[in-house]
C-alpha cells in the first residue's frame, strides 16, 4: 500500500545527494565521526555491511515503537536481528523513529521499493491480451480519436502503422493508484525473502572499518563501490590509513580526499600523479577513457609536481611508463605549465618524454623488442625484474612463442621465481585462464569482457599448450594461492555460497541488492519468476524494452516475451511503456514448469532516446512467488536480486536462467552488454548475438569461493558445511550468503558484500 504521511514508519522523504553542506565531519584515531540530517553516510553503511549503527541518545521504552519498525521492514523484505531489537527497545521512543525514518528508505531503495511501479494493463499478469488483439485495440482507439484519426487511416492506407502515433499506446491508461485499488494484498509464503539488519558498533568505528576494508581491497572496485569510497575518503582521509592500497586506481580515489585534507598524496609510479590529476577532474582514474583536464589551482599544480619530481627523482627509469598515456600527459602539461616551476626539473622531464623530446622505452617497447628477435627467455628475465604481474599474464604468449623446450623452461623457472611477488588477484586470473584453455577436440570459444561489460565471443586459435606445462602452472598458481590464505580454524560454509564466482574485477558485478559476481551460479526456487525494469529520462524521451528470449539446450530460439509478443507458453509481459518523464516498469512473468526450453535470457533494450548511463535512474531485477501469492505487480519482500542498468551499450543482459538435467532452475549472473544499434533494438534482431554471448559465458569457469574453501581443506582447516540451525560454540570463519544470527564473538563473516575480503593478497 502507499505509504501514510501521518505514520513516520512508513513516510517517505527525498535524501540529499552524497556530499551535501550539511554534514559535518571530523575524524580522529577513533575512525570517522558525523552528525548529519540526512544520514548519507548511515545510508552508505547499510548498503555495503548490512549493519544499522544505533546513535547515542537516553534510554527509554522504545519497545513499541521498535516492534512498528520491524513490522515495516517486513513489508520491505527486511527484519530486525534479535540483539538489534533488544538494542532499539531500550532506547526513547524518539531515537527509534528518527533511525527508522532513514533505515527505511535505505533499505527500500536496496530493492527498488523507492518508485512507483505502474503497469500498462492494470490486472498483470491477469488478464493481458494476444498481441494483435491489443494492437487492434489501440487502432480502434485511435479511429476513435478525432485527433488522432486522420493520421490513423492515412498510416491504414498505406498498409504501414507506426504504433508510437496511436494515442492509447505506450502510455499508462490508468493511475498508480488505480492499480494498487485493483490487487489484492500480498498472501505471505515461507519462501519470501527475510533479510536481515544486524546491530552495527558506534558510527564512527563502523565508518572507519568499510573505509579501511574498501581502500586496501586487493582486487578493483566497481563504480558505485568506487563513489561510496570517495564519500567515505573524504571524511576519513586525515584518518586512519590502511596499511597498503594496492590497487592504483583506488590510491587515486584516495589521494584526491588527501589532498583536499591537506594531506600528502601516496605516489610512487609516474601514473599514480596522472591518476589523481583525472581524480581531481572527476575523470576516468582507469585512464581508458578521456579526461578533460580543468584549470588547476596554484597550490594544486605544486602538489603534483612535486610528487612528480620526487617519484622520478628516486628512480628514474619510472620515466619509461610516461610513453603508455603519452597523449593524456601532454594534455595535463597544457594545465600545469611545468616550464614555471624550475625548482622540479625532474617533474619536466615526463612532459619531455611524452612530447618525444626525451628519450624513454616502455617495457612494452622493450619487451616486444626481445620477441622480435626470437629471444623468450630474455623476454621472460625483463618481465620478470621489471613487473612480475606482467609476466604472469603474458605467460600464455610467452609459453606459445618459446621455439624449444628450453624456452618454454626458462619461462617457467622465472614464473616460479617471481610467484610470491605477484599480486593475489592475477595469480587468481591466471588459475582461472588455464582452467578454460583449450585442450581438447572441439571448436573451443573466448569469451572477451571489457571494464565496461562490453562482451563479445570469438573462435580460440591458438595453439594448445602442452598438458605438462599447464599442470605445472596449476601446481603452481595453486600452491601460492594456499600459502597465502589464512588458517581459519574452523570454516563454517553455507553450500550455497560454494559457486559464488570471486570478484576478481570490479566490473564483474554492478551495484544493487543480492547480486553475485559474473559466473556465479545459485538455485532458484519457486513457481513464479517475475522480472521488472524500471527507469526515469533524465533530459529526453527514452523508451526502454524488457524482453525475455527463450533457448533450448542448443542455444536456439524457442520463443520470446516482449512488446511484440506479449504472451506464450503462459507467460506475460506487462505492456510496453515509451517514455518515462517520471518513471516507468515493465515486467515479464514466466510459470517455470511451463517452459520450454533450457534457458530463460531477461534483457533490457534501448529502443530509444538516453543510453544506460544517461538516465537518471534505471535498474533492473527479479523475484519469486508462489502459485497463489496474488499482491501488487512489484512487492519487495519476494525481491531476489536488483541490478543497475549501467553501462555503454545498448543491450544490458544482468543474468540468464539455466534448467539442469533434472529439471532444477539455477541463475547465472552475465552482467554483460551489447553495443546494440543507436535505435530500434528489439529481440529479433538480437536473438543471435545475446545466444552467442549466453555460450560463452555458461560455458566459461570462474574461479569460485569452493576453489579456496578445497585449497584450505587441505592445508588442515576443519570445513563444515552448515545450512542453518544452531550455530556451533566458539568463534569461526563463516562463508553464506548472508550473516547469520547467533555465532560466538570474534567469528569472522564474508558474505557477497565483502567478498573481496576473501581474495588473497
């Protein structure tokens, strides 16, 4: 139901953007500490830990008023912990509805029970007509029209209709609250989803951990993660510092709070200064896209260069990286004038070099050299001394180009060499290369996914390498893999968790609510599987299509669910919608025994107007009912996953639906796009490369969370699986899906939110 403005549990009220004036911040050994209106940085701890920090205030009889906020949440899809209700219950009545107000909100957002989800047929999945049926219907609308129908018959005459012209297209018939009027309450069933908010330590202790967890993460952040910690840096900059941030471009992220803190930036490569300048200019800090550099400050400009000089003062041959971005360096030459600050001469030789003035080879320049003239090993030893990383991901090539079997030793003996110099997350990446390397008869496939989850499949052919040499390098990746994990003790794993993929990208996963990263596979139970999309214009007319592409076990079209066919095999789309000035939802259902087929593909088209990253606002995600649920079109509670719709194409598809040899029903996530075409994209013209790109990705193994919890067994920990129940006495290591209630203190959780945590050093 709607929300009442006289109950303050279920009211509604507009945040402030990230970075509003009125928070007020300062920071100490302590962690972070705030005070605020608008809770943006309580908002922000909810999203990634799951954990609600209750603030100080007088004790009270909050009892009441904590069990109305309970009850909210379950509305919701959410539910108080135990120890977080007694917390609240003991607090004044005030302070509960105060935290209330905002842990509302941020939680409906998590699952998109912000907007309004309207419907073009008011009774879906009731009552939706044949296509042409409908198509008729919005004819004889437009005859009816007297504004309409001249253009009506001329289109008639000409025996092409252009349905965007017929005025009952496309549009809402009818009010939001019409529909809800229309649907009866949702009946609750024992497969909703109940997840749970646990009680969070003091704000500033809280703030302090996800800081410090997201700025040494090993492994690359997506984007929103990478917005959350630019929130978070600059609060916590002056800080606590993690002890290492390893990876180069969150140290931008963070360089740009320290130096806005008044703080020395943390630079030791050329790049890392080019980094923060894009930082500054709120550019790409991966520097695959172009940054449009602004007119910097005087004490700015100071600031990078010296760090410039410094860095080429300790260890000039650093000058070699300047030729990798050479044209970005001499757009940032243009705004930092390096001729006027003679006291850094070293600083002006970077801009030297990328003018070509200065003389300085890349490795990749002297690397290719080296393979030019046939000299592997000598190829292997530079790589080796100068970027073990590099080596490790080249060793396919490498491995590929050696003449002999002593080239292809001598590669060897220098990965083995330099393996426990080489950062966790490549030696991750190379396990799970070799795991999909081609041995075998058959016509192999690469699957290609760019930072942007841009995909494309191509045939594989190259030549196999020897079975030998990939043992050996299994041996190997797996062996440093072990040694760096740590001894857990007692490893509690809920099974489900087993064939979560390790986000070993940050772009391997998108933001949102019970998303897995790209490869992830998880059981799907229920009857009913209904998918929504909704987005908001932001500047112009946008029409977004939900459609859902039916395949059989060959990957060939069976059927498909969109505007242009809005029934089959009992399943339902729920009209399309062509603009949303203030939001708009499709949805498709599908009664899974109904299917036929092997796979179910929802995938979201722009047909026209603003791309993904132009809207204001679009996401993308699913849930589970039972037979007789009944309930609004969209009720969060059996919301299973919400994604945003980002990225640069014109085709988004989040995940695919894949029945097993017994019939059973498993998700795997994709987060993939296609480039589409500007306009007009629809299913038909897509159902070929979306089928290509589904093989692909099915068919290709990530790394998973059962690869570390083997690799741990056999160092000696004790694993358990555990799927609920009473948890066992004494502290362990739990690996779920979600945190569970009642394990002993010091117990350590990873669960999807900190799964990065989980990735070695």
């Amino acid at each position: 139901m709607p929300a009442s403005p006289a109950d303050p549990l279920r009211a509604s009220r507009p945040g402030r953007p990230f970075g509003a004036p009125e928070i007020r911040v300062r920071t100490g050994r302590e962690g972070c500490e705030h005070r605020g209106m608008d809770h943006v940085l309580e908002r922000l701890l909810v999203r990634h830990t799951l954990r609600l920090p209750v603030p100080p205030g007088p004790a009270g009889d909050g009892s009441a008023v904590a069990l109305r906020f309970d009850a909210a949440l379950r509305t919701a899809g959410f539910a108080l912990s135990s120890p977080l209700l007694r917390e609240l219950s003991g607090r004044s009545p005030e302070t509960v509805v105060e935290l209330a107000r905002w842990a509302l909100e941020a939680v409906r957002e998590r699952v998109g029970d912000h907007v309004r989800h309207n419907t073009y047929f008011l009774d879906f999945p009731a009552n939706v007509p044949d296509t042409g049926e409908f198509w008729l219907w919005c004819v004889l609308k437009g005859l009816e029209d007297p504004a309409a129908r001249e253009s009506v018959e001329a289109q008639l005459s000409a025996g092409v209709l252009n349905l965007l012209t017929l005025p009952a297209y496309g549009r809402y018939p009818h009010s939001y609250e019409e529909l809800l009027a229309a649907h009866e309450e949702l009946v609750p069933a024992a497969g909703d989803r109940l997840t749970v908010l646990h009680l969070g330590g003091p704000v500033g202790e809280e703030l302090g951990a996800l800081y410090g967890a997201l700025a040494g993460s090993v492994t690359p952040l997506g984007d929103e993660h990478l917005a959350d910690l630019a929130v978070l840096a600059e609060h916590c900059a002056d800080g606590p510092q993690p002890a290492e941030i390893p990876v180069r471009e969150i140290r931008a992220v963070v360089n740009r709070a320290r130096l806005r803190a008044g703080a020395a930036p943390l630079l030791d490569t050329v790049t890392d200064v080019l980094r923060l300048a894009c930082a500054l200019a709120d550019g790409d800090v991966t520097l695959r896209e172009r940054t449009r550099f602004r007119g910097l400050s005087r004490p700015v400009r100071r600031a990078l260069l010296a760090g410039l000089d410094g860095v080429v003062a300790g260890a000039p041959e650093k000058l070699a990286d300047v030729g990798r971005h050479r044209e970005a360096w001499k757009r940032l030459g243009e705004r930092l004038h390096p001729h006027a600050y003679p006291a850094w001469p070293h600083a002006a030789q970077v801009f030297a070099v990328a003018r070509g003035e200065l003389r300085a080879p890349s490795l990749d320049s002297l690397t290719e050299a080296l393979l030019a003239a046939g000299d592997v090993p000598g190829a292997a030893e530079l790589l080796a001394s100068a970027a073990p990383g590099r080596l490790f991901r080249g060793l396919d090539r490498l491995l590929r180009s050696a003449a002999d079997e002593a080239g292809r030793e001598a590669v060897l003996a220098a990965a083995e060499r330099v393996a426990p110099r080489v950062a966790g997350r490549v030696v991750l990446s190379v396990r799970e290369h070799l795991q999909n390397r081609h041995i075998g008869p058959g016509a192999p496939r690469r699957l290609f996914v760019n930072r942007q989850g841009r995909a494309w499949v191509t045939a594989d052919t190259r030549r196999a390498l020897p079975r030998e040499v990939q043992r050996r390098l299994l041996a190997l990746v797996d062996g440093e893999t072990r040694r760096r994990l740590p001894a857990p003790g007692r490893l509690l794993v809920d099974p489900l968790m087993l064939d979560v993929a390790l986000p070993l990208s940050g772009r391997a996963s998108s933001g949102g609510f019970g998303v897995l990263p790209r490869g992830s596979v998880a059981p799907v139970d229920g009857e009913l599987l209904r998918f929504f999309m909704y987005w908001k214009e932001a500047r112009r007319t946008t029409d977004l299509d939900l459609s859902a592409l039916l395949l059989d076990e060959r990957y060939a079209t069976v059927s498909w669910l969109s505007y242009t066919e809005l029934t089959t095999v009992e399943g339902r789309h729920s009209g399309d919608i062509t603009e949303a000035p203030d939001g708009a939802s499709e949805f498709i259902e599908l009664r899974l025994g109904a299917v036929r087929g092997t796979f179910v593909v929802p995938h979201v088209h722009v047909y026209a107007g603003e791309g993904f990253d132009e809207t204001a606002e679009s996401f993308f995600g699913y849930m589970l009912r039972e037979g007789e649920q009944g309930g609004r079109p969209f009720e969060p509670r059996t919301v299973r996953m919400r994604s945003e719709l980002r990225g640069p194409g014109r085709v988004a598809m989040p995940l695919a639906f894949r029945r097993d040899e017994e019939g059973r029903w498993h998700a795997h996530w994709l987060h993939l796009c296609l480039r589409g075409t500007p306009t007009d994209n629809r299913v038909e013209d897509h159902r070929v490369s979306l089928a290509t790109l589904l093989r692909g990705a099915v068919e290709h193994a990530p790394v998973t969370v059962r690869h570390l919890v083997e690799l741990m067994r056999e160092s000696g920990s004790e694993v358990t699986e555990w799927s609920g129940g009473e948890p066992p006495a004494g502290p362990v290591t739990y690996l779920g899906l979600a945190r569970p209630e009642g394990l002993a203190p010091g117990s350590r959780v990873v669960t999807p939110e900190n799964l990065r945590d989980l990735v070695p050093a």
